[in-house]
C-alpha cells in the first residue's frame, strides 16, 4: 500500500523534516491514581520505544454514527482519534469491520463493503497522522516514520455468505481478521464442513482467525485446525468476570500451547472500571497462557461502555505504569504491547507463503460440502 507520498514522506525525514510522533508529550498535570507518577514517567519512557499495538477498535462505526468525529484534531466524540492516539503512545491499532444487528446475505456483504469503503476514505483523509498497513513490516516501517498504522478488521463471518471469494476480495483490500461466530458453519456446534475449508481458505491467504465471541466448539476445533495463530481480539478472563466473551481458564491453557493471542480490552463488562481490574486480566492471562499471548485491546469507539478510568486511547501509559508496579518486566511489557501482534500477523504471512505452494484457491460452497 505503498504510495508517492510515502517515497516523499521517506526523502522528507531522512533531511529531519518530520519529528517522530511518539516522542513523549509534555504534559505536566498527567496523573496516575493507580501508580506513582514515578512508574508513570518509566511507562512514558518504556513506551516510546515499545508503543502499543491496540487489537480492537470501533472507529468505523464511530465515522458513521457518532455526531462529530474529528480524527484529525481530536475536537469531536471520538475516543481514538489522532491526539490521543499519539499520548497514549498508540503505534498501530485494528479497526473493525463488524455490523450491528448481523445481517446475512449480499446484505451482510455489501454493508462489509461499505464499513471497508469509510475505513479506506478516512485513512487517506487523513495521511498526516495514519495510515494503511498490510503487514509487519509496514508497521514498523511507518511507526519509524511517525504514522500510526490501520490495520483492516475484523470483519464478521457473515459477509462472507456461502462464497469464499468475498473472503478473497476482502483479503485482497487488506483485511486480517475474521471473527468465525453469528454463522450456522461456525456456531454451537463447531465448525461445519464448510467452516473447516474456510479456515483452510484463511490460512491459505494470511487471514487470521479472531474467536471472541465464538462458541466452545468453534474454539476448539479452530485452535486444533488452523495452522496460523488464532487471536481473541476482545476477550479477557472470566474466572475474573463472567462475562461470555472472557476466556475460562482451560481456554487459556489451550491458547498458551497453541501459541495465541488473547487481546485484553478496556471495557467495564468485561475487565472492570479501572486500571487496577484490567491489570487483574492481565496479570491472569500471562499467568495461563504466558507473555508471549496476551495483548491489549481498546474496544474505543464500538458503541459499548468504556471503562471509568481508562476512558479513551490515551490512557495505556497509566496502564503500563500499573503493571510496572506489580512487576512486569520490560521484557514482557515489550511483548504485550508491540511484538506479540507482530509475531502473529508474520506467522500468519509465513504460514500463507506455505499453504499457496501446495494449494490452490478454494471454490467450496456450502452446497458442495453440506447439501
């Protein structure tokens, strides 16, 4: 997704034209009611060279319903706009593709189509402060150069229909995650015929699996057929809040061994009302699954509540200082805010260089497989 811009941008800062935009701010009437402003000034500095890759946000959703969202500037009602983005020390972050009301059909399709239309507009309107990546490397290279990378998805199942050459095209226009529930080959019962060849089909083109939100079934049987990462883009744990989207711990055991990613969000029904609760699921997924599979996610600007204390993208320095607090190492806090989303977006890269020399484009429908 390269662009003219993007060579000028590259010619601009080799001069020193353009001052990296996770330095960090000055802001001197920050504080930090779960840790001292000591461990707050380390997080601060701990995150501007390791900045945060947020799993889940509902920007898209936000462009359309919300009254007045100014990315740019930050003076509208957003939670994830540019300003905040850059004093949370926000270096790449997911935005959803998903729909209210699940529709199904061409219906689901087309509004998908429509979703990834406004996040293609946005972004571009917005060149400065964001831009589109596809892959790792893209975004490390334009944190390097000051931007903020968006990363399409997820989208939900039904967009897909019965046709995995909506999932081909989605691909195509830079989507990574697929969320496999509100669809009969991927509900309580698992995985249908067809729901295996399209986890069969998502390996193939570097789509990973996102299981929030999916059924039991549909877990376990993912995790044991997908040769990719599977990523829980929204959950936290639910020996901690019995939320039905948090993870039981035997679910996080099994994640740890497949070498996952739990994404941890800020939302008060899922992780509690301030820092303090979701550094509790932070701290218990790393204790099941270990560092290398937990991450953060934001759940911004999705329509749902926000935490009381965390309340928009420029909260994760108090986060961070949390967790320096009870002990985190930098070792581990790198991972949890920066390489673990790196790891699985390269292992789903590799594990697709590897599925297309053995197989082809699959042109299964449910009809086939289930009729």
């Amino acid at each position: 997704m390269a662009d003219l811009q993007d060579e000028l941008d590259t010619i601009t800062e080799a001069v020193g034209g353009l001052a990296p935009a996770l330095e960090p701010p000055s802001r001197s009437e920050d504080t930090a009611p779960d840790a001292g402003t000591d461990a707050l000034e380390r997080a601060r500095s701990f995150l501007a060279g390791h900045p945060v890759a947020v799993g889940y946000t509902g920007v898209p959703w936000a462009l359309r319903h919300l009254p007045r969202y100014d990315v740019e500037f930050g003076e509208g009602n957003g939670s994830a706009d540019v300003p905040r983005l850059r004093e949370g020390y926000v270096g790449a972050l997911f935005w959803s593709l998903h729909l209210p009301g699940e529709p199904t059909g061409d219906r689901a399709a087309r509004a998908t189509l429509d979703q990834l239309d406004l996040v293609l507009t946005a972004v571009r309107a917005h060149h400065e402060g964001l831009r589109l990546a596809d892959d790792a490397a893209q975004i490390t290279d334009l944190r390097n150069r000051g931007r903020v990378s968006v990363v399409i998805g997820p989208a939900g199942a039904c967009a897909l229909g019965d046709s995995l050459g909506v999932l081909r095209i989605l691909r195509a226009l830079g989507l990574r995650l697929l969320t496999l529930s509100g669809v009969s080959w991927a509900g309580d019962d698992g995985l249908t015929r067809f729901g295996e060849e399209v986890v069969r089909e998502m390996d193939r083109l570097g789509v990973l699996p996102d299981l929030s939100g999916a059924s039991a079934a549909t877990v376990h049987r993912t995790i044991g057929l997908s040769r990719a990462p599977v990523v829980f883009t929204r959950s936290g744990a639910r020996a901690l809040r019995p939320h039905p989207v948090n993870l039981t711990d035997d679910v996080l055991v099994e994640l740890g061994r497949a070498q996952g990613l739990c994404l941890v969000p800020l939302a008060p029904e899922q992780t509690g009302p301030s820092v303090r609760d979701v550094a509790d699921h932070l701290d218990h997924v790393r204790e099941l699954a270990g560092p290398e599979c937990v991450g953060l996610s934001g759940a911004y600007d999705s329509g749902a509540a926000q935490t009381s204390d965390p309340t928009d993208a420029s909260s994760y320095p108090r986060l961070i200082a949390e967790l320096l607090v009870r002990g985190w190492t930098e070792a581990d806090l790198s991972l949890l805010t920066w390489g673990n989303v790196q790891r699985v977006l390269r292992t789903a890269d590799f594990t697709a260089r590897a599925a297309q020399q053995s197989r082809g484009p699959s042109m299964a429908r449910i009809t086939d497989l289930e009729g």
